[in-house]
C-alpha cells in the first residue's frame, strides 16, 4: 500500500501596511501563531500592500516590530503583495478568456448619483453584506462591440465578476468548512448576495478578493483563521476558488474586538496601536490577558 504524506497544515496572518496594528490584529495574529504551533503546522505572514497609495515601508516594518515584540516568529520569505502582481493579471486573465468577466466603465460619482437618484423615489437600492451598493447593470449588458470601442479609447475602467455567468459556471452549490467563532460546519456559499464584484482596477491591478485566494493557493494555505467582519466574504473567496481551480482551505473566523462604541476597532478611526500599548508599559503577556487569551 502506498502511504501519501499529509500535508503540513499551514496558517497565515496577511496585514496592510497602511496604518499600525491594533489589538484587533494581536488577536487575529496570536491565534494563526497558536493554532499553527497545535497543529504542528507553519505560521506565515504575508504583507497584502496592493494599496501602493496608503501602504508605506513605516507601517510594515510596524508590523514586524510589533509582532516580534509579541513573541511570534514565521517563515521567511514574507510574501509581499505587490511583487506579484503578475500572478493576479493571470488568474483575471483566465477569467477574461471564460467570460466570465466584464469592463465596468462607470465611476464612483456616476455609481452614486444612479444610486442617489434611485433611492429619491422611496425605493431602496440592493446592497452588499457591507451594504455597499451593489453595482448598476449597464456594463455588464453591453455589447462586444461598444466594449471594444471603449476600451480601445483608453477609457478608464475595472473588471467586475459576471456574478450570474460564475455561478453558473462553478456548475452547483458551493460550501466551506467552518469551525470558528459563528456559524461552524459546512456552511452554504451565496456568493450572488455580492453582487457583480470588481477583481481589478484601474489603479490597482487586483482586488482583494482575486489576490487573496490566489495568495492562498500559491502559499499552500490549509487554514485561514480572520476575524468575523470576513464571513459573509468567504462566499465570494470560495467561487474564485471553483473557477480558478484552486483548492478549499478550512476557515475559522474569529471573534471581533469591539471599541468604547460598539464598533470593530479600526485603523481609520485611530484605534490605540499595539505600538503604542508597548510605549505605555504593557507587556506582551499583559496584552495577551487584555484580548482575552
């Protein structure tokens, strides 16, 4: 009998460098280090600096400042986002030949006014889980040619996921494993509730969602541990993943750390770093007993 050997199992903790750290991010970094070092498996860090506009070298070398002073180590080489943004134009580029992909020449402005405009009339626009509008359909049902033309002029434009056409394609319904914090068990995968989603633009070569399921895959991800505020995300990642032929790694998604207001705390609102926790004489076991660990 011929004995296949298992695959270490693999954890990553995937930052951007564009604000410090906050306890939120301690937490989601502890967990991916602890559970790793249970599953007798390898913690990775990835840098996730597609933003080349708000991600700074300041901010990254925060991120390995703050996580040392935590006590966790991963594996060299950090995989860095933005040497690889030939990766992410290949797997759209697949997407592109299936069809399953559309130019989307609308703006934001423009996407705010049709929604603005809309809604004037007491009828709510569909929204995303983020209840972010959902993207208006005069792209997706253009023509070949008008597609061509306009691209052609050098007209700005992104390139959205034909929802409809992709969920037809992953031909059937679509689960993952979850053992986190919520829901836990094979959890049914809506991806459609998204809407046409953009994977590129632009100025910025790939989305979050194109890049992170490729990353994953390239990296060998067996296990993706992340807060809750990506849950209902995790449907769009899991189609990405039929579509492009990439396997299903497990998911666990965490509780989040809530500020004075109730809200997940955030970079932008200038949630206290874990730089700054440091400045103020906490020590790393101390902050561990803060986020409840």
């Amino acid at each position: 009998m011929i004995e296949i050997p298992r695959q270490k199992p693999k954890f990553r903790f995937a930052p951007s460098p564009n604000g410090p750290l906050h306890l939120g991010h301690a937490l989601s970094a502890i967990l991916n280090h602890d559970m790793a070092a249970k599953a007798d498996g390898d913690f990775l860090l990835r840098i996730e600096d597609i933003d080349q506009t708000r991600c700074t070298p300041d901010f990254e070398a925060g991120i390995y400042a703050d996580l040392s002073w935590l006590g966790l180590r991963w594996q060299e080489p950090v995989r860095r986002q933005s040497e690889h943004f030939p990766a992410y134009q290949q797997a759209l580029q697949t997407l592109i030949a299936r069809d399953l992909v559309y130019p989307a020449f609308l703006t934001r402005g423009e996407v705010k006014a049709r929604v603005a405009a809309f809604e004037a009339d007491g009828k709510p626009w569909p929204r995303d889980p983020d209840g972010t509008p959902l993207y208006p359909p005069d792209d997706r049902g253009r023509g070949d040619a008008e597609r061509q033309r306009l691209l052609a002029s050098g007209m700005k434009h992104a390139w959205r996921l034909d929802m409809e056409r992709a969920m037809a394609a992953a031909g059937g319904p679509l689960h993952w494993q979850e053992s986190g914090d919520g829901e836990t068990g094979r959890i049914p995968a809506d991806p459609s509730v998204w809407g046409d989603v953009v994977l590129s633009r632009s100025d910025a070569p790939s989305s979050y969602h194109l890049s992170v399921v490729v990353d994953d895959a390239v990296q060998g991800i067996t296990h993706v541990v992340r807060g809750l505020d990506l849950f209902h995300a995790t449907s769009i990642h899991r189609l990405l993943q039929t579509l492009l032929g990439l396997p299903e790694p497990l998911y666990h998604h965490h509780r989040l750390l809530l500020g004075s207001d109730g809200k997940k705390l955030s970079k932008s609102m200038g949630d206290t770093g874990i730089a700054e926790w440091r400045r103020q004489g906490l020590s790393a076991a101390e902050l561990r007993r803060r986020i409840g660990l």
